[in-house]
C-alpha cells in the first residue's frame, strides 16, 4: 500500500512537471538513472589529444581505438567530440585536404589522477601513455577536464598546449607557472551578484553557504559578501569544508548540526566535485536534509535515494552559463553511423544522460518503458531535443578553437613557402601555444570565444531548477536567466508563466525573521545579524505602506495624518473653537448672558444713584467696575471662532488691560473705604487724601503700566496665528500662538499681583463698622478671582488645542462672574427686592433703638 501511494503521488508530480513546462515553454529534461550507483564514474576525468593527419579519416580509424566501455557519465564527451571533428571535416573551408582526429589521454577517462600518480612515478612513459609526448606526432593540443586538479598535474610532466574544459579556474590562469594552459570557459566574475540578485528576488535574506576550504572558495565567499552588504542578503552560517578527509571526519558531525539546526531554508554551496565538499553534499541528502541547493551547474548531481519531497519548488538551483543551442546534434544523434563509432551502447547504463526535451513536440506516453539498457536507435525514434551540458559546450569550442588554430598554422606555412613537408606536421609546440593564447573566434551557432583570460566578459546564465522523483526520475525546467550587460533592474529574469502556474505561496521563504508588514517597521537588536529584526509600531502620524521591511517610517505632510493602521495618510479637516462647536456656543452664550446682566446691574445703579447704598460705595468707582466687568465678558469673544491677525492681537492685550481696569477699580475701592474709616484719626491727612480723590489715581496708574507691558509685548514678539496638529488626532487646529510666552506670564503676574494687593487691602479693611461697609464683599470677590487664576495655570498648561482656549475663556467668566457676583449681587438684591434697607434714615433709627 506505502509502494502504491509513493508511485501515485509521484505520478502525479510527474504529470504537474508535465504540464508546467507546458506552460512556461522552458526546456526540461529527464534524468534516468539505476538504482545502483557508480561512484567511481564520478571520480574520473577525461584526456583528450586532437592532432591532424592527410586525407580523409578511414571509417575503421576508431575501431581499435574505442574498444572498451565507456563511463556514462563521460559518454557525452564522446558524442561532442565525434560530432566536432565529423563537423570540421565536412567543411571545405577549414582544414581543406586534411583530418581533425582525436585519440584519448589519461587513462581514458578512468581513475584519472591514479594513472597520473603512475605517471609520476614511471620514467619511460612513452609507450603506455599515447599522445602525451612528442613520440608520435610533432605537437599534439591536449583537451582535459572537467576537473582542474588533472589538468594541473597534466601540466606538471606534459609541456604540450592543453585546453582546460572544465569550469574556470583562477589557478589555471597563471601565465608564468602554466604557460601551456588554456582555459575555454567563462570567467564567474558576476555569479556572486547573480546569486544575491535570485535571493532578494524570492526574497531568500536568510541563507547558508558551504564552500572548500581552498583560494577560490574564499575568494568566493569574500564577493559573495560584498555583494550581500550591499543587498540587505545575511548569512545564518558558514561551512568550510577541509579538503583533507581526515580533517574532515572528525567535524562532520559539526557541520551536520550546524546545517540541520539552521533557520536558514536556502543554502549555497560553491567549489569542486570530487572532494570532502561533495562527501558532505550527498551525506546532507541522505540524512534527509531539505534545502534549496543553490549552486553552479556542476552540482547538478542526485543525492540519494530519498531526496524527494511534496514540495514542487525544491531541490538544486543550478547557475549554468548560458549558451546557444547546436541544433546540428540531434540531427548528428539520429543519423550517426554506429558502424563508424562502435561503441557499445546498447550495454551501457545510463546513470547520467540528460535529455532535453520540449514537452509539447515530445510523444509522451504512460506505455512507455524507460529501460536503462537503452539503444540509439531508440533514442532516434523519439522527438528529443538534444542539447549539451556546459562542459560539452565548452569541449565542442576546445575542439573549434584548435582547428582554428591548426587553420592559421597551414595559412603561415602556405604564406611563407614552407610546404615541402606534409602540411601540418611541421610546426612546434611554441607556435600552436603562442596563436591558442590569443585565439578569438566565433563558433557555428554565432557565439563569440575569447581564449584570452584578461578579455574573458562575465558570463551570462541560465537558471535551472532540478527536481527529482523517486524511481530514478527527475525534472530539470528553467525558470530564469542573468545577463550582467543589461539594467541593473533588468539583469535578472525570472519566468512570468512558471510564476503564475506554480502559484507564488509554492515559492518558500528563507529569513531571519517576520516580514514586517506595512504599518510597522524594522527594529534591530545590538549584536544580530541586519536580517534579524524585530517589528515596530511606526510613530504617530508616520506610516509604513509602499513596501515591507521598511527601515524607517515615512512622516505624513502637515495637512495629514496616518489611519489607526499607519499605512496611509488621511486628510486633516481645520478645527478651531467655533460659535457652532457646543463648546463654543456654550461659553459665547454665557459670555452675552453675563455681559447683559452686569449691564442690568449697571442701569439699576443708574435709576437708583441717589440711595445710600449706591452713594456710600463710590458710585463713579462702581461704574467703572461695572463698564470693565462687561468689557471683560465681552473680550472673552475674541476667543471664540476662526482666529486672525486681529483677534490674535486683541485677545491677550484686552483681556489684561480690561481686569487691570476692573482689579484696580477693587484696589481703590478698599483704599477708600480705609481712608473713610481713619477720618476721625488725629491730623487731617487722611482727610485731604480723600476729599482730594486720591485712591481714585490707582486706576489710571496700574493701567498705564499694564498697557506699557502689552506695548511691549506687542513690539517685540507678537501674538500669531499658528496651527496645531499634533493635540487632536485627524485634526488641525487653528490657534492664536501666544508669540512671547514669558510676556503673557509678565501679564498674568501683574494682574495677579493686583489682586492679591486688593485681596490684602480688603482683609485687613473687613471688619470695620458700618451697615454699608463693602470690605467683606470686595474681599470675598477678590478670593475667588485669585483662586480661579491660580487653578487657571496648571490646568492651562496641561491642555492642548481646542481645550486649552476654552480653560481661558472660561477662567475670564469666572473671575468676571465672581467680581460680579460677590461685589454687586447683594446690593442689586437691596436695590430691587429691600428698598426698605435701601435707606440712611432707617438706618439711623434702628441705630437709636
């Protein structure tokens, strides 16, 4: 039942790759391969020599030559060189009246570097090693790969050219201890920025990365890490595997845990095959590692058996350099004579043959039986695309750039009459060296080769993704491409149609931490990774909503606010203290409802100026009191509704002038009713002060220093209209700025300073003798006036907005109010409801009884 399930859901995935590369039109490829595994294949590299001889190539020419079995994984080199030279030969424009043949190398392609060792160690190696000196033929070129440590042994005991095939390599660079030593790849120059750009496009900001413990590998990382600098891309761990396997083994353990324990869901892995780097890659396979393997197209290997998951975007992301497609190998695939090349390929097992396919032109069958004992005939028989792996690519160029170069050799040689002997067999090893050094041509398919290392352009790739499927099944399928000549926006590109078949919740995400969403921002804690974060809300009034991750929050313009989410800014509407808001309609109706009952006050004073209560009180002082108290309710007007330049200016300098007026008023008030009281003291000082109307000068006095103040006040730093918008959320409020802030206080003193001189004159006056003695009233008046101003300033100073105006206002009725109510109630309630008291008569009369 478990087999059963297994091979239905398999089906199924196969089936869905089926259609996926249906729809993005990418080219895929089967991968089959048996169920036992030849590890030694893997081990081995390849020697090739190609020289030239007269004529025509008999058709027997291989049959002594490839009369064993070749390892599977190297059957590719094979068929490029095969189809090369067939190629060349066919064209009558180069090489004209000559062959381009090949013969193999080190041990032909079997345990490559322990024939090497052997070579080492023998004295006469002539006769066992064919090609490798110049016993047969004048200068051979030798073709070696894919691995550079054969090609630098190769370079150590043969002095002949040789044409490294393999994936670039700095050290094979080197002109002064390798003279004789090509390379035909492309430089990685720009694989650590194609990389990082594939990270931050799947958003993969958290990853790991395993390299050799070699200069490359180093040299790797340290780009790699410029690059990741740059991008906001970290990494959750760093693995340098040693290349000594002893070493190697007594860490693995560590490098297994670090791996298996990390957060980090992509990793990269960069170095050679055929080293502890590849130990390490397969042992992480089979212990059931699942990560996105991103890596060079070298990698592209099965890990084991079990290296099969649900999940349909993972496995091995492989950079291979992108190139063009020879679409003369298929047609040479499916009418190359076997009789010419017997090999036997009918026993071969085929481990590692790829084919790639366009599923749409492909007669794709359930019936179909994929045997591993595969003919060519079968393979003719079926629609495939064939195309090459990149190191067949860069043999079949190996192959050209010789005959290239053996082209120019017969061109010298015909220039300068030097053809006395067979064409071709005249030349030395220094002239094929000195023209493959500076070789640059193009290929047949229209693509440049530059041999020259310093000129080599940073090449393009093609981004693969590699699946595989149990059963010895797998799936390759491009997703995307980089081209560093384009953009910087444009360098990368990824498949719109894979995007949208696979859905974007299939692709998996690799980060330290939480995407923080719009609304928030990046908060990063001391001693972590820049990748590792926390999320914040953004400040008030700032907001976080073009991107995720933002570093910093965006503040909204003056004239808006951010929602409750902090993702937009919203519009602010104008606010002030308005005669429609109920708040100010409620202080404006009192401010006219007091104003009118002083003004009754006032008119009964008036009517009644000949009773003894108005007379005994100073009636021209309680007019002005009156007068003032009415203006000082009526300035609290100023306050209300749409502040401008002229209410700014009037509300403060009315308000203190006006209770300068009426706290004066109080004051000389008291001292009257002191003076009245101390007529009958010896002397007539106190007399002469109060039939002259001294206390009377109080008034103008206490008022001119005020508007001094207000003058002040004024010239130097005025009153202005300003906006608030930070005390009501969603709102600018419209207020009058004070301007001077210690003026206003200077202000504010003074009159406070009035009344409490006023508050001490009439205590001390409260208890003296007469039925119309105001001293107790103005006493009283003034309590309440300087209790409502001294509770006036705290809560003043911890309001905002429209709060703070109307605590103003109100403070000014107040204060008005209790002037008026403590001071000329009583004597309005005599006036209209006691005329009886009203009466200095009765007064005496009840006195004598």
């Amino acid at each position: 039942m478990k087999k059963l399930c297994v091979f239905l859901i398999s089906f199924l995935l196969l089936k869905f790759s089926l259609i996926l590369c249906g729809l993005t039109e990418t080219s895929c490829f089967w991968r089959i391969k048996s169920n036992e595994e030849n590890d030694r294949d893997l081990r081995t590299d390849c020697g090739f020599a190609l020289f030239m001889t007269p004529g025509h190539v008999d058709e027997d020419f291989y049959s002594g030559l490839i009369d064993f079995g070749i390892p599977t994984s190297k059957y590719e080199f094979f068929l490029v060189l095969f189809f090369a030279t067939d190629e060349i030969n066919r064209n009558p424009f180069i090489l004209p009246n000559m062959s381009l043949t090949f013969s193999f190398g080190v041990g032909m392609c079997f345990d490559t570097l322990e024939i090497i060792d052997e070579l080492n160690s023998q004295q006469n190696n002539t006769s066992r090693f064919l090609n490798y000196d110049c016993g047969m033929y004048d200068c051979d070129v030798e073709l070696t790969g894919p691995s550079w440590t054969t090609s630098l042994k190769l370079a150590t005991y043969i002095k002949a050219p040789k044409i490294f095939f393999g994936p670039f390599h700095p050290i094979l660079s080197d002109n002064i201890h390798l003279p004789n030593v090509y390379q035909i790849a492309q430089k990685d120059t720009c694989l650590p920025h194609a990389m990082v750009s594939l990270m931050l496009y799947f958003t993969w900001t958290w990853i790991g990365m395993v390299i050799s413990d070699d200069d490359q590998g180093i040299q790797f990382l340290s780009n790699f890490r410029e690059e990741m600098q740059r991008n906001g891309v970290c990494l959750a761990f760093v693995n340098v595997i040693p290349d000594n396997i002893q070493l190697y083994m007594t860490r693995a353990g560590i490098y297994d845990k670090q791996i298996m324990t990390s957060s980090a869901k992509v990793a990269i892995i960069y170095g050679e095959m055929n080293s502890t780097l590849e130990i390490s890659f397969r042992r992480w396979g089979c212990l059931g590692v699942q990560r996105i393997w991103v890596t060079t197209s070298q990698w592209d290997v099965t890990t084991c058996k079990r290296d099969f998951s649900l999940d349909l975007f993972h496995g091995t992301v492989t950079f291979a350099h992108h190139h063009g497609k020879v679409s003369k190998f298929k047609n040479f695939m499916q009418t190359m004579n076997t009789s010419n090349y017997p090999v036997d390929i009918s026993q071969m097992r085929m481990k590692w043959n790829y084919f790639n396919c366009s599923v749409s032109k492909t007669n794709y069958s359930t019936r179909n039986h994929f045997s591993f004992n595969i003919t060519l005939e079968w393979l003719s028989q079926h629609r495939f695309d064939m195309d090459l792996s990149e190191e067949g690519y860069n043999l079949y160029n190996a192959v050209y750039a010789v005959a290239y170069t053996y082209h120019e050799i017969i061109l010298q040689q015909a220039e300068s009459q030097q053809i006395d002997e067979l064409i071709g067999l005249s030349y030395d090893c220094h002239r094929m060296t000195s023209l493959l050094k500076k070789r640059v041509f193009t290929n047949p398919i229209g693509e440049l080769v530059n041999m020259n290392p310093r000129e080599k352009l940073c090449a393009e790739y093609d981004i693969y993704n590699i699946w595989n499927f149990p059963q010895g099944f797998g799936l390759k399928v491009k997703i995307g491409g980089y081209s560093p000549y384009f953009p910087q926006n444009q360098q990368l590109h990824i498949s719109e149609e894979l995007e949208w078949a696979m859905g974007a919740t299939l692709f998996p995400t690799s980060t330290c931490s939480m995407t923080c969403t719009p609304g928030f921002r990046k908060f990063h804690q001391e001693q972590t990774a820049d990748c590792c974060f926390d999320c914040a809300w953004c400040p008030e009034n700032e907001i976080s909503n073009e991107t995720v991750d933002m570093e910093q929050c965006v503040s909204c313009p003056e004239d808006q606010y951010s929602n409750t989410e902090h993702t937009h800014c919203l519009q602010r509407y104008v606010s002030f203290l308005s005669y429609e808001d109920p708040l100010g309609m409620t202080l404006a109706c009192m401010s006219l409802c007091f104003s009118a009952l002083t003004g009754l006050v006032l008119g009964a004073f008036v009517k009644y100026n000949d009773t003894a209560i108005v007379k005994a009180n100073n009636q021209i002082l309680s007019y002005i009191l009156l007068v003032s108290i009415t203006f000082c309710f009526l300035c609290s007007l100023l306050f209300i509704g749409h502040p401008n330049i002229v209410t700014c200016t009037l509300q403060q300098t009315t308000f203190g002038v006006f209770f300068t007026v009426a706290v004066s008023t109080v004051l000389a008030k008291t001292i009257t009713v002191v003076l009245a009281f101390k007529l009958n003291a010896p002397g007539g000082r106190m007399r002469g002060m109060l039939v002259s109307g001294a206390p009377n000068f109080v008034i103008p006095i206490c008022t001119l220093v005020q508007l001094v103040l207000c003058g002040i006040w004024l010239v130097t730093f005025p009153p202005f209209i300003d906006t608030d918008t930070h005390s009501e959320h969603g709102q600018i409020i419209i207020v009058c700025n004070k301007g001077s802030v210690i003026a206003f206080h200077f202000v504010l003193g003074y009159l406070g300073s009035l009344a409490l001189g006023s508050f001490t004159v009439a205590f001390l006056a409260r208890n003296l003798p007469d039925r119309f003695n105001e001293s107790k009233f103005l006493t009283f008046s003034m309590l309440v006036f300087c209790s409502v101003w001294v509770t006036f300033l705290p809560v003043y100073h911890s309001t905002k907005g429209k709060v703070m105006v109307a605590v103003e206002v109100f403070s000014i009725l107040a204060s008005s109010a209790g002037l008026l109510g403590c001071i000329f109630v009583p004597k309005y309630y005599v006036i209209l409801i006691r005329p009886d008291s009203n009466s200095l008569q009765k007064y005496r009369d009840k006195s004598l009884h």
